[in-house]
C-alpha cells in the first residue's frame, strides 16, 4: 500500500519533529495533541523552523506555506481515520500508549500501519493491544528530528515483512539513513550507548577525572563531537535513568543501572541541559561544569 497520509499522535520534542519532516517529505499530515495548549506550541514550533529555513534562504516562502499546509492539527483520533501510517510520539507511558493505540485501532481504517517511537517499551506489548500485530512497528527517531539522520526500524515477533518495507520506505523518502533491527530493549543506539553513558558518570565517580577531564579526553582520544557527560546532559538525566531502568529490567546487567551519582542528581531536579542544571550549569554564556558532590 502506498503511504499518502501520515497521522503524528502527539507534537511535543519528537512529535513535531516527526509532523514536519513528513510534511517536507510530501505527505499530507494530521498531528494530535492532549490540548490546544500544546498543539499550537508544537505546531508554533514547526512555523519558527520553517520561517527560519526560509531567512537563511534555505527555502522559499512558498515551499514553507505549502509544507505547513499540508499539516492539519487535531484534538480528535477520529480524523485519523484515513491515515495509511501512524506513528506514535507521546510521552513514555505505556499505559497511555495503550489506551490511544486502542483508540485508533478502533478509529483507523484496518489497512493502515501503525508504529510507535518509544524509546524503551517493547513494540510487542502495544502491538498486541491492537488486532493488526503484523502491522505493527516501531519508528525510532533521534532528536532534533529534522537534523539526525537515523531512523530505526523495530521488527517486533508478529511484525511482517510488508510493515518492515513499509518503515523502510517511509524513512528512505523522509532522507533518512534506516537501520533494520529487533524488538529488544535499547535498539542499537541505546543499547551501545546507555551503557556508555552511564560508565562515563560511574568514571567520575571513581575520580578516574573531573567532568572536564572525562569529557576533554573522549573528545580528543576517541573523535567524539561530545563528551559522555556532556552528552547524559543533552539526553536528559531523567530520560537516561529512565531508560536505564528499563535495560537492566531486562537484562539485569551491572552495566545498564543508574549510578547513584545519576540517581541523585535526578532527584534533585537536575535533569540536564533542559533543566538549567545536570553535570554543567547553563545559566550563564557557556556551560560551567559543577561537582555533584559525590
Ligand atoms: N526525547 C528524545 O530524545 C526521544 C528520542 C527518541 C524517541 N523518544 C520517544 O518519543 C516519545 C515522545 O517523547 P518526547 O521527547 O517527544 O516527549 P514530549 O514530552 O516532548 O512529548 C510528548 C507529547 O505527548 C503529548 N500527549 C500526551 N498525551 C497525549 C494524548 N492523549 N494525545 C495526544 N498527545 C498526547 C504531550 O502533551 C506531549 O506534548 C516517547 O515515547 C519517547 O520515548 C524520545
């Protein structure tokens, strides 16, 4: 079947990333939101991205109207009716995943595809809510969406081959570079680099370095972009202990737990960049780096 219409359920940092790199790819988009509140602040995120395009001469004015208006915002699963792929983008709650992917298997016609961009919650468990499991994947994108060009393609145990192609597809017109793998916590990304991350904060908390040192010597001895703390920071503490949590469920390995240094930073509200505060305070021109008193 071929994609026309592609619908976005939620339009917060991924969602709205995902709206308008399907609009700029050509289909035709329908993105919901919880409230107007956040639909107008995502899709008042889309408008910003493109108005910037557009001053930097990257795109025309005209390009930019017609990929916005390709875009309908909604509060109602019901417009999605008509949609051939839905990708789901709201928040990590596998109890409200369920719910909407119950909602829209009622609402959306029975030949549509339907993928999730969790980032740490088994594809099968939301598949098996719905009465199309073949159809069923996952579409893991990398924030900012618009910028990062890997798209995972999760082939959960029921997802078949045609949904597979169809992920494929999908992320080949979005000018993404697709990477086929299986339904087990982590992906490759997160799987490779979680354990990363979490080894560069149990380094500092062993004074192998300060968060300078760590950081400078990664980027200099292995050609990162960015240091490991540096890079927790941009993750999110937050997002990175929860999605920790979830590999060593699974795997029960030493090297998927949160350190306690993480553990208590999260705690304190110091979730990173977003926060104002995680390894390095953001508060004045450049990040300073900060103990966390260990
Ligand atoms: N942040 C990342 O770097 C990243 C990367 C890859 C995947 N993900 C995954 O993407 C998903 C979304 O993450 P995010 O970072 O965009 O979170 P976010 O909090 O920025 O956005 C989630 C949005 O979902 C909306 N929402 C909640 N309930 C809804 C409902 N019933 N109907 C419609 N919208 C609803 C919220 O209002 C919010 O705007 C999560 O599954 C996350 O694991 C995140």
């Amino acid at each position: 079947m071929e994609i026309k219409k592609v619908g976005v359920v939620g339009c917060g940092l991924m969602g709205h990333g995902i709206a308008q790199v399907s609009a700029q790819a050509g289909y035709d988009v329908v993105v919901a939101e919880a409230s107007q509140e956040k639909l107008d602040s995502g899709i008042g995120k889309i408008t910003k991205q493109l108005g910037r395009a557009v001053e930097k001469g990257k795109m025309e004015q005209d390009a930019a109207d017609e990929i916005l208006g390709r875009i309908q915002g909604t509060l109602d699963l019901e417009d999605f009716a008509d949609c051939d792929l839905v990708v789901e983008a709201v928040t990590e709650d596998l109890d409200l995943k369920l719910e909407i992917w119950k909602k829209l298997d009622e609402v959306v016609k029975d030949e549509a595809y339907f993928a999730t961009n969790t980032s740490s919650l088994p594809v099968i468990n939301m598949a098996a809510a719905t009465n199309r499991t073949e159809q069923f994947l996952g579409l893991h994108f990398f924030n900012p969406v618009q910028v990062m060009p890997l798209l995972e393609v999760i082939q959960s145990v029921t997802t078949g081959t045609d949904a597979i192609d169809v992920g494929l597809g999908f992320g080949e017109k979005l000018g993404k570079k697709t990477v086929h793998t299986k339904d087990k916590a982590g992906f490759i990304v997160n799987r490779l680099l979680v354990p990363y991350l979490l080894d560069g904060i149990r380094g500092l908390e062993e004074g192998i370095g300060s968060i300078d040192e760590i950081d400078a010597a990664m980027k200099a001895g292995a050609g990162h972009p960015m240091g490991p703390l540096t890079l927790a920071d941009f993750v999110g503490l937050d997002t990175l202990m929860s999605i920790s949590n979830v590999m060593y469920d699974e795997f029960r390995e030493r090297r998927f737990a949160a350190p306690p240094t993480l553990r208590k930073m999260v705690a304190a509200g110091f979730y990173g960049k977003k926060s104002g505060r995680g390894f390095y305070d953001y508060s004045g021109d450049k990040p300073v780096s900060v103990n966390p008193g260990l």
